[in-house]
C-alpha cells in the first residue's frame, strides 16, 4: 500500500513510461495540415519547438445572443516573430481566416464575432516558427470559462461525467479539421445503464466544420452521465461545454477538452474545499463488461486482459494538503474503491476533508492511481453556493480564519476524527490495521493551533476571494513535466493563484508573459510530496500567459475567481521533449 501521496506520482510515471519525456509521430493523415501527436494525453508543445504547430479550438459560437461567445488567445512566447493563420469552422464547413504577425512573447486576441457570425465557431490555428501556444474562452449566459486548445486528433475521446438535470445544460463539439467526412458513434454509460441513441450511430461530422450535440436532448434528468464518442471512419477533437443556471442554487460554466486515452494515474492540483459548496471526485472505468481491456504491463508494453474478473479497477484516492504533515496530523488514509468495467462513482471530497477534520476552507490536492493500472477517465468538479462575500479580500481572509478557529475548537470539543491526540491515535490504529497513508508520527501537534493552510509562498493568508457561485471542472493531468505553460487565464486583483504539485521537493519559477515581454519570476519551493499556492499579481481585469518552470518535474493548474463571483480551473500545457 502507498504511504505518501507522491509514491502516486512516482508509481504513475513508471507506468506511463516516463511519458513527459516523449513524443511519437502518428499514422499518416490524408490533410493539408501535419497533426503532430504526443505520447501524452493531454495539450503539449514540444521542446525544442515544431517550426509548425496545429492548435483546435473546438467549442463556441460567434453569433449576436449566441450560446457561447467565443475568444481565441494566439500566444508567441519566443524572442523572434511568428505567424498564426486561424481559420474559423462553423457547422456548415470552413468559414472566415485570419493571418496575424506575432511580435515576440505577443499575445493576440481574436474575437470570432469580429470575423463572422455563426451559431456555431470553433477554430483552427496553425503557428509557423517561433513558439505557440493557444487558449481560448466562452462566455455564457451563466459564466465565463477558459482552456486550452487542443493539440491532437483521435478515433476516441471520453468525458467521466456531465450533468442533464432541470437545472443543466450540457453540449458536446465535435470538430473534424481535414478534408473527408468524419463518422461516429456516442454511447452514454448513467448509473443505471448503457444508452445509445440512434441518431447519434453513425452520424458524421463533414470535412473541416464542428457539431454541436446537445446531450441533454439524448440522457435528460441525470446527475451524471459519462460519454464515449468512438470512430467509424476519421479522428476528431471533442470538448464540452457545461452550464449550470442557477434555478436550482448554483450557477456558472466550465470548458473542458475530453481525455483521447485513459490512463491508471491522474493529479489534480487545485481546489479548495469550502463550506456550503459541492466539492466531488468522479471516477470511470471506460471497459466494456464483455471485451478485453488495453493496459500497460511493468515492462511498459501494451497488453490484452481477456479475464473479465481483472477489468475491475481498485481505485486509490489520495488527497494532497500543501502540508505533508497534515496527513499524520489529521489521520488521513487513503480511500479505496472497486469500478466495474462501464461502471462511475462519486466521491465527495468534501465529506472525505470533513471526515478528517480539515478546517475549512481548505486548499486541496487530489490524486487518482489504479491499484492494478487499469485505465480509467476522472473528473474533478467544484460548484460554489452562498458563500462568503468576496468583494472584500481582507475580510474573505479573516472570515477564513474564523471559520478554521471554530472548526479546530469544535473538532478538539467533539473529538473529532483529526483533531489533536485523537487523530494520532485514529492514525496509529490505521496503520496498525493496514490502512495506507495513516500513520502520524509521535507527538504531532494539536489541530487547534494549525495555522491558516489558505497561505501563499512567504506563509502569509492568501487575499483570494471565496467564490459564492460558479462551476469548476478539471480532467486533472497524467504526467508531470519541468515546464508548463497556462495559455491564458484572466486575473482580477489577487484573484488568481497557480498550484504546483510535487512528488520531490522542487524549486520552482512563476512568470506571467504580458505584450511584450514576461514580469517575474516569482519562485517558490514545493515540499517533498506537497502543493503551493503561487498567487498571481496584474492589474485587475487582465490577464496573461503564465509560465512555471522546475527542476524537477511537477504538475501545475491555474485557479481563478471571476468579478461575477465565479469560478473556474484552467489546465496548464506540459513541455515534452521531442525524440
């Protein structure tokens, strides 16, 4: 069993063959465009740069009233000069195309709106020289949510969850770049069953255009609903847009690409647990109850397991404090479960920090690793309600530590699970039965004297506000990488923090890319199997290119809480070293 949260990382990496450190090119592709494909599921760019590179930016719209307006953000981070040819792609095929100089570490905003009006607009940019990278962003009716673009194409693409209820509204895009006709099918594994509507067997999306599937018009009145989109003829990229209207409480939106391949190990950095909003972890094993399953063996070779009593995964979720010691001070023991194959569960994490006595609000890592490396998709989501007023930063920050203050004393009064000598004891006695990730060293300190866990890299309580509504969603990221790059993400005043995980200690740097040029760095150290917080200081109602570099190699997401009160997680972009 697995003591410490970064023998997940370690474990992970061995699995996936060092996969942060290679790249592979793909099969030939009938386009006028070279697909470069990593060896890692996530957006990557390369180190040393492609001369060229390909960026899909498959959800949105451009038209007046339109579903999701839709910003393209057309990065060059290099000291010389590169052209970006962005091409829109509405529903009925190729549309408007735009050919932008970009001076050094330039960024260019494109609002697709501003070159043609289409109820449906994704886009293409293709970067010659220089170094690119491309996020882009949605506006709704209930929130702004920000990502990256992809990077590659694939014949499958998975989401672990996705909301139908009253309240929700879930669409899918499908984009298709090259010059023939896609073909696909979708299958939506609910609780209950696997569905597979007809309309959406053997559909297709035309040659260089993007299709917007309302999933709620197929799976309606489900809390969660996992998807599959598989290929009959072609490859695609696949991203959803999840909106929530606030009918039922919550409100607010979250853009996410689909995972092209699941994976036995997955980190996510940020999150912060806070009373009174959703905080859950949702797991899915993709397998097919009767076929045989694709995994990696110890020698990092692909193999077939045929016996259906193996395609169950044991699932360990491991949560990752910013301090190491609060594992043996709280008692934390790592959650196990078992996934079927074409099964999901729900975790819910906040119950699980509640259950340990964490005082909250409280800054949280989560870690998913398959105990006998099945390949599995999770997602992470955080939906904020009613919570404290975060005009007011200073009074966020003392509201905070009021909140910890009260929940250290009552969980010292009760007796608590993790709170003082009853933790130790909880925590020996787990270890002394087995249970991974219990053990607390003797003599750990009271809960009721731990200091704020909400503090930036000098140990001082972060001025970030409390999101009181908004929906963030994260697939978390498979491998880890020395550099990392945020494509672009909005900071509003002292809003906005990236948070670094790390399996070893790591010295780490933070720089923001403005025109023109990168202010910073600013440099933190990670402690050896922990996580910081790194706010980010620009003028409010900004925002930038975030680049975090290490020496060794961690995983990184950016966090932010919007003027409308909402918030949102945005993926970082590893740097893989080209083969």
């Amino acid at each position: 069993m697995n003591r410490w949260p970064f023998i997940f990382v370690v474990l992970g990496l061995l699995a996936a063959g060092l996969a942060y450190e290679r790249v592979s090119e793909p099969d030939p592709i009938s386009t006028t465009t070279e697909i470069i494909e990593f060896d890692v599921i996530t957006p990557a760019m390369s180190n040393p740069p492609h001369l060229d590179s390909a960026w899909y930016c498959p959800m949105g719209s451009s038209d007046s009233g339109g579903f999701a307006d839709h910003e393209i953000y057309i990065s060059n981070l290099a000291e010389t000069s590169a052209v970006a040819n962005l091409s829109i792609l509405t529903a009925e095929g190729q549309g408007a195309g735009r050919r932008i100089e970009l001076a050094p570490m330039q960024t260019e905003r494109v609002q697709l709106s501003g070159s043609q009006e289409s109820p449906v607009a994704g886009a293409v940019v293709e970067i010659i020289s220089g170094e690119g990278v491309v996020g882009h962003a949605v506006t709704t009716d209930h929130g702004r949510a920000e990502g990256p673009c992809a990077t590659q194409v694939s014949n499958r693409w998975f989401f672990a969850s996705g909301r139908t209820e009253l309240d929700s509204k879930q669409y899918m895009a499908l984009m298709n770049p090259f010059p023939e006709t896609a073909v696909f099918n979708v299958e939506f594994r609910t609780l209950a069953r696997s569905r597979q509507p007809q309309a959406l067997q053997g559909a297709s999306v035309p040659a260089r255009s993007v299709r917007i599937i309302d999933i709620g018009e197929n799976i309606t009145s489900e809390a969660n609903v996992a998807t599959i989109v598989t290929t009959q003829r072609g490859r695609l990229i696949a991203e959803r847009l999840q909106v929530i209207d606030g009918s039922l409480g919550a409100n607010g939106a979250a853009l996410q690409l689909g995972v092209a391949r699941p994976a036995s190990s997955w980190i996510m950095p940020a999150g912060r647990i806070n009373e009174g909003g959703d905080h859950s972890l949702i797991i899915f094993n993709p397998a097919e109850p009767n076929d045989p399953v694709l995994t990696v063996d110890d020698e990092g070779k692909e193999v077939l397991i045929d016996d259906q009593s193996e395609t169950t995964a044991v699932v360990d979720i491991q949560l990752w404090p910013n301090n190491p010691a609060d594992l043996s001070l709280y008692g934390v023991v790592t959650t196990t479960r078992e996934i079927r194959p074409g099964s999901f569960e729900t975790i819910d994490i906040g119950a699980q920090a509640i259950r340990f006595g964490f005082p909250l609000p409280y800054e949280l890592g989560v870690n998913v690793l398959v105990q006998n490396d099945l390949p599995v998709v999770v997602e992470r989501w955080q939906v904020a309600k009613t919570l404290q007023d975060p005009s007011d930063p200073a009074a966020a920050v003392a509201a905070a530590e009021d909140d910890e203050e009260e929940n250290a004393d009552a969980a010292a009064a009760d007796g608590e699970e993790g709170a003082g000598e009853e933790a130790a004891a909880d925590a020996d006695a787990a270890a002394a039965d087995g249970e991974e990730g219990g053990a607390a060293e003797e003599g750990a300190a009271d809960a009721a004297i731990v200091e704020n866990p909400v503090v930036d890299i000098n140990g001082e309580p972060l001025p970030q506000p409390t999101a009181t509504a908004g929906l963030a969603t994260s697939r978390g990221v498979e491998q880890l990488s020395t550099r990392w790059i945020v494509p672009w993400v909005s900071v509003t005043g002292d809003s906005t923090s990236v948070v670094i995980v790390s399996p070893e200690e790591a010295s780490v740097e933070v720089r923001i890319m403005t025109n023109g040029g990168f202010v910073g760095p600013t440099r933190a150290t990670v402690p050896r199997g922990g996580r910081t917080v790194v706010p980010i200081a620009l003028p409010a109602g900004g925002g930038g290119v975030i680049e975090v570099t290490s020496d060794v190699p961690v995983a990184v997401e950016a966090m932010t809480v919007f003027p409308d009160e909402s918030l949102d997680v945005v993926p970082a972009i590893p740097t893989v070293v080209r083969s």
